[in-house]
C-alpha cells in the first residue's frame, strides 16, 4: 500500500490542512485525514505512462471530481480506459475495494 508522504505536510497561512489528524477529526472524519488528491493521481502515472509514453510528463492533463473521501493506508484501485484509436483522451477513475468510486474524470495530452 502507499504511504501518504503528505499526511505531515505543514500548511503556511495560519490554517490548519484538513489533512492532519487534529483538524479531520474536526470536520468529522472518523477514519482519520483524508489523502491528498496528489497521492491518488501519482496510482495512476504507471497507467497513464502505458498510454502516452513519456509525453504524459510533459504535456498531460487530468480533471477529475471526487466523490468519495480516501483515508490514509485504505486502499484502493486506479482504473484506465483503453484508448480508442485516434482518440486524445481517456476516462480515469479510482475505486474503494469494495467498488465505492473515489474520483472519476479524464485524461488527454495538450
């Protein structure tokens, strides 16, 4: 499982991240901090580098909405659509285990 490097990132401006313990805890999320919405888009490099190659470095895009919150160490899946041919992007999406859907969206190349 990945380790969510971020989980102890310090936010500057006087606020607390709702990424830390204290303050998710506050808002209510029982199963601790949510992970960052980097750490989902990094499960999805190796899917993204099959289809585009290296250019998904240098010219990539995702858009994505989130529909499910991810707590640290919970695991999940990172789902590609196989590109149609000639088409410039392509649907992503991450699921729960149990199949509950993270984020759903699209990636292409500019």
């Amino acid at each position: 499982r990945p380790i969510n490097d971020l989980q102890h990132q310090e936010v500057g401006g006087g606020h607390k991240s709702i990424h830390d313990d204290e303050t998710a805890k506050a808002a209510g999320f029982a199963d601790g901090p949510p992970v960052h919405g980097t750490v989902h888009f990094s499960q999805l490099t190796p899917l993204l580098l099959r289809v585009y190659g290296k250019d998904w470095f240098e010219r990539g895009t995702i858009s994505v909405v989130f529909r499910n919150v991810v707590s640290h160490l919970k695991p999940v899946k990172a789902f590609i659509e196989k590109p149609k041919v000639g088409a410039s992007q392509v649907r992503v999406w991450m699921e729960h285990m149990d199949g509950r859907l993270v984020f759903d969206g699209t990636a292409s190349l500019q």
